[in-house]
C-alpha cells in the first residue's frame, strides 16, 4: 500500500509539473477551452492524492462478529481492468478510474476514443514515468470493433466503460457473456428544478454554468431546467441572457467562455436534434444555428415549448442546448424530471433547505442530487447512474470497491 501511494503522489507530482502542455493537448484534440483543460489536470492530480491518502483506510480488513472466533472480510485486486473511455474529458475520465485501480493493487489497460490517442499515450508516460512497473498501464489504439475482443481475453477480470448508452449496451453484453464484472457510466439529460422559493439570479448563473461547461458536451451538465410557472418568466429571462453573453471563439484565448465541439459530424447531429423539435413546436430562444466557421461551433441555444416526442424531450443533447419547461406544481416538475430514460444526475433550487434536502432523497431519480448547485464529480463522493445512464459507483470508498474481491475471511 505504502508503494502504490508514493507511485499516485509521484503522478500528483508530475500533472502539476506537465498542465501547460497537457492542458495543450487536450485543446488540440478536442476543442476544450485552457482554463477548463487546465482545471481538468488539476482535479486528476486532486484524485490521485486522494487515494495515495485514503485509499489504504478504504481496503483495510473490516472485523465482522460471526460464530467464527475470527472473521473479517478483506478486499483483494481483480487483476487487468479494460478502461473504455471517451473525448469529452480525455484525462479526468481515465484517472477518476485508474488512480483508484492502481491503488487497489489492479493493472489496467485503455481504449480511449480515437480522437484523442495523443491524450491517451500521454496518460501512459506518465505513469511510466512515476516509475509504476512495465505493464502495469498500458494505451490500446485500437477501434471500437476490437474492445469485445479485449474484454474477451483471459487476462482481462474487468471492464469499465464511460460514454454513450448504446456502447454501454453493447460492453455490458460482452462483459456478461464472459461473466466478468463492468461498470458503467452512460449518458445524462440531468433535470435541475427551480422552485418558487429559489434565489432566481443564483439559480440562473449556476444552471447556464452547468450547461455551457465543455461546450455543453458533459454527461453531468444541466439540461432539462424545470421551473415552476410563478418564477418562470423571471428564470428564462436571466438565464436566456446569461446563455447569450457566453461567446464561443478560440479554446486558446482565456476571454473565450466555449469552444467548438469535438467534431463536425456531433455539431451537425446537435442541430439536427434542435431543428427537429422546433419543427414540433418547440421555439428558440436564442441560438438554433450552425455559424458559418470551418469549425465545429454551436452557439447557446435554449429552447422552450417542449413536449414529449420531441428530441429535447425524450433524448440527450450533448452540447449548448437548454430546454425550458413551466410546470405548475412542484409535483409536476417532478413528474418531468422523472419522465426520462436517464437517471445520472439532478438538481433542485430552493431556498428552504429541508425541502430540497426532501426532494432529492426521495424525490428525484438520479443517481446524484445536488441542492441550490450544479452537479459535479468530487473524488470524495460516490459518482454514477441509474436507469440507462448505467450501474456501478466511481470514486470514494465505493469506487475502489468495485473493482476488488470482497473476501470473507473466517477462522473457526
């Protein structure tokens, strides 16, 4: 244990070191803005000191009283996890599940997405480079065909996969096959509920936040913002506004508050997830066109008019799209947040704390809830969905826990 913490605090080391030029490289591959490449490096290096100092508390022997004079159960590596992992945050995706890994004693290989495969060789220099054994973390460049292939190896005890809910489909049915453990963090349309108690202003800066992050391309991010009618007006004309005065540009420039989308094709099947609602009835707001840019920009967009059976309904947008809802209850906006097939996370605005602390217990079905804030992973809290968003828990105690033996231990 002693060693594995000393590797996770030598790659601590070197994120910090390397976040220019790593930063860098995620805006080359992918399009994120610095500042948010930046504090992407710096949260892997957050979560690779949280295990190097807990993670030996977290798989201690825990004593159990039984008939057996002793008994305790102790929690034992799987051995090679396969780490199937997507664009959108190229380094925070793969350390919020290796850093944990490692530190439970596993080896890991990843497929990362191809479009990002200097992000995906970087990550495994550094690992060399904090002086882990050969082999202990290895880059597969490989396509998406092979990954059933990899998980159907021998050597391969475990897979983890993040990215969209069809591909979660598709490895689980591999992994199953072959009866091997996986988890699964699929996509998001997260509902965040504005009650008629809630500080409008706060809650109108923090949703546009949430949903204009990378581009808008985070399972997490705001979506679906539900609103009770008395403050409904008032909500979409600050956060209408807010979503405005965000300026897409280059990823470059620290004034640039978005950058384009990670490719021409999502860009184009975003607008076209836009124009066919508005071709339902749903009507813009703001935004709602391709610019004329070689690149793959999307200006905010916010959509209000929404019904079921339109794509802003029933699907996950994956960029700068908002789509408003007025609801005359709270039971109603409940009842909307809940009528999805995604269940990763949710939000709730308002300004009695035991109601919202009520609501997102009981209320919302997500597999995170946060109250008066934008949802966000924190390697101290347990992260992960329910319904087609998937199963399993990253991060905290949970997260190290997924991928080891669970070991009874009994001594008569």
């Amino acid at each position: 244990m002693e060693a594995r913490s000393s590797y996770l605090l030598k790659l601590e080391e070197q994120l910090l070191e390397q976040q220019q030029s790593l930063a860098d490289l995620i805006v080359s591959e992918m399009g994120k803005v610095k500042k948010e490449a930046l504090a992407e490096i710096k949260k892997c290096a957050w979560v690779c000191r949280y295990y190097a100092e807990n993670g030996a508390g977290f798989l201690a022997r825990e004593p159990i009283a039984s008939d057996a004079s002793e008994s305790f159960v102790s929690f034992q590596p799987l051995g090679t996890v396969l780490a199937v992992m997507p664009w959108n945050f190229p380094f925070w995706q793969v350390f919020r599940f290796l850093a944990p890994a490692l530190m439970a004693g596993n080896t890991a290989v990843l497929k990362h997405a191809s479009n990002v495969p200097g992000c995906s060789l970087a990550i495994e220099k550094l690992v060399q480079d904090a002086g882990l054994p050969n082999n202990v973390f290895r880059s597969l460049l490989i396509g998406g065909k092979s990954v059933k292939q990899v998980i159907e190896n021998p050597k391969v005890k475990a897979v983890t996969l993040t990215g969209s809910t069809p591909a979660g489909k598709s490895v689980a049915a591999a992994a199953g096959s072959v009866l091997k453990k996986s988890v699964l963090e699929l996509g998001g349309s997260d509902p965040y509920l504005i009650l008629e108690d809630a500080n409008i202003e706060e809650a109108a800066d923090l949703c546009a936040t949430s949903r204009l992050l990378n581009a808008g391309q985070s399972c997490i991010g705001a979506k679906r913002f539900i609103v009770v009618e008395q403050v409904y007006e008032q909500f979409r004309d600050a956060f209408v506004q807010k979503m405005q005065a965000a300026q897409y540009g280059d990823p470059h420039d620290e004034k640039t508050a978005i950058g384009p989308l990670a490719r021409i094709d999502l860009r184009n099947e975003l607008h076209g997830q836009v124009s066919a609602s508005v071709a339902k009835g749903a009507k813009i707001l703001c935004g709602g066109y391709i610019p004329e840019h070689e690149a793959a920009f999307y200006p905010p967009t916010v959509l209000e008019n929404i019904e079921a059976g339109m794509p802003a309904y029933d699907e996950e947008l994956f960029g700068p799209v908002a789509s408003l809802f007025k609801v005359k209850t709270e039971a109603d906006g409940i009842r909307i947040a809940n009528d999805t097939i995604f269940g990763l996370g949710a939000g709730v605005f308002t300004s009695d704390l035991e109601r919202g602390k009520r609501l997102a217990e009981k209320g919302l079905d997500a597999g995170c809830v946060f109250v008066n804030d934008f949802v966000k992973s924190d390697p101290r809290l347990p992260f992960g969905g329910i319904k087609e968003s998937g199963f399993g828990r990253e991060l905290s105690v949970f997260g190290i826990r997924e991928f080891v033996n669970i070991k009874t231990v009994a001594v008569k």
